[in-house]
C-alpha cells in the first residue's frame, strides 16, 4: 500500500522527512516508497519550474522589440498632432491601426507566455501546421504572428499616406530588434559557427572516402557563407535561430 503524499512533506529536506516518516510510518517498505514519491514529485516541480523560465525568457525576447515599437508608435503620433494638418491627420489614423494590431498581437502572446507550456518556436510550428501562421519567420519575432488580413490593412493605411520630402516614413511591420539583442545573438551565434567550422576541418583531414569529403567540404563553405551573411546583417537585424537561416 502506498503512503499518500501530503503537501508538507514536499517543503521538508529529504533527510529531515525521513526522520518524520521514521516517527510516524512503522512500515519501512512506505517509508522508502513515500521518500521515492517525495523525490520523484520534487525533481519533476524543478524540472517544471526551470522549462518555465526559460520559456518566460524566450518570450521576453519575442515580445520587447514589439513593446519598444509600440513606444515608437506612440511617440510619432504625438510628434504629427503638433502639425494640425491633413497630411498629419491621415498619418495618425495609420499609426493609430498599427498601434491596435501590435498591441492585440502582444496581449496574445503575454497568454501564451503565461501558460509557459509553448516556445515560441514550437508555436510557430503548431501554428504553422495548421495553417495559421502567414509567414516564413520561426516564431522568435513579434512580426511572425501578425495576421495577413491585418498586415494588408496597415499596409494600406501606410501606403495612403503622403511621403515625407524630408526623411521616410513608418514602414509597419519591420523585422528589427534593439541593438543589444542583436549584438548578443550576433556574438553566440559567431561562437558557434566558428566551433562547427573547427571540428569539420579536424574531420575532413581524417576523411578517406571523397564523397564523404566532398560533403564535408561542401557544409564548410556553407558556414563560411553564413558567417560572411551574419557580419553584413544591420545591428537591428534578428539573428536567426540556426546558421542555415543565414543562408535563406
């Protein structure tokens, strides 16, 4: 028979619940038994709680350019309602949509990220099985969950605007990061390149068969290719998850 777990063994010591148990429970057999289901039930809330929080971080990574274009939004209109024009008027009401849909996607996605049972990447590929995911993004950008309905129709908006003679206007929608993140990512990522670069090399020397050499050869040149591709990105770009995104 099997001893029910009570919630305050889970908050004692493993060594201190067996003295209790010891106290209590004159059977050794359910002592060993509940100290194994207090392990086991501890080691599986840990194991819980750490996939939460990475999963949390992941999410703040998706979800601070789309709160720092949200800032960049707002400051614009407030920037066009000192100008009292039409011009203006037409630009705020664009800004003002963008800001909707940015802000739907963000309240979206803070639900997901609370549940902590979904990265973003496995989203985007749940998602995108079911053909709700309308971009070729892997999920770690605000911009991969943006429906096409609303994209088109802030893109419209945009497009109705008048040019500015000085300078651009808003492009919805960019693909951008803060400088920081870039430079983060940027840095692991090289690190990483590097390090398959070097074990390759040690391999294609070891290598007796050509095919077999070829290939190695072949993947190489690829991540050569890529760390070319990763220097030239702009320090607002997001750094893709694997190198092969480098190459697309």
């Amino acid at each position: 028979m099997k001893a029910q777990i009570r919630p305050s063994w889970l908050r004692m010591s493993l060594p201190k619940l067996e003295r209790h148990l010891h106290d209590t429970l004159y059977d050794r057999t359910m002592v060993d038994e509940a100290i194994e289901q207090v392990r086991r039930a501890k080691a599986q809330a840990r194991a819980a709680k750490i996939k939460g929080t990475v999963t949390h971080q992941m999410w703040d990574e998706v979800l601070k350019p789309a709160r720092t274009e949200l800032g960049v939004i707002r400051t614009l209109i407030s920037q066009n309602k000192k100008l009292d024009t039409p011009q203006a008027d037409m630009k705020i009401s664009a800004l003002k949509l963008y800001a909707a849909v940015v802000l739907e996607t963000v309240e979206k996605l803070k639900k997901v990220q609370k549940g902590a049972d979904l990265t973003p990447q496995k989203l985007a590929a749940e998602l995108r099985k079911a053909g709700k995911l309308h971009t070729d993004g892997d999920g770690t950008h605000w911009t991969d969950y943006i429906k096409r309905t609303d994209r088109r129709r802030v893109e419209l908006a945009f497009d109705q605007c008048e040019q500015p003679k000085r300078g651009r206007i808003k492009t919805p929608f960019a693909r951008i990061v803060d400088s920081e993140t870039h430079y983060r990512d940027k840095h692991a990522m090289g690190i990483r390149i590097t390090r398959e670069i070097q074990t390759l090399e040690q391999q294609v020397d070891m290598e007796t068969y050509p095919e077999d050499r070829q290939k190695i050869e072949e993947q190489i040149d690829a991540l050569y290719r890529a760390h070319y591709e990763l220097e030239r990105l702009p320090r607002t770009a997001p750094i893709p998850s694997t190198w092969h995104g480098l190459l697309k």
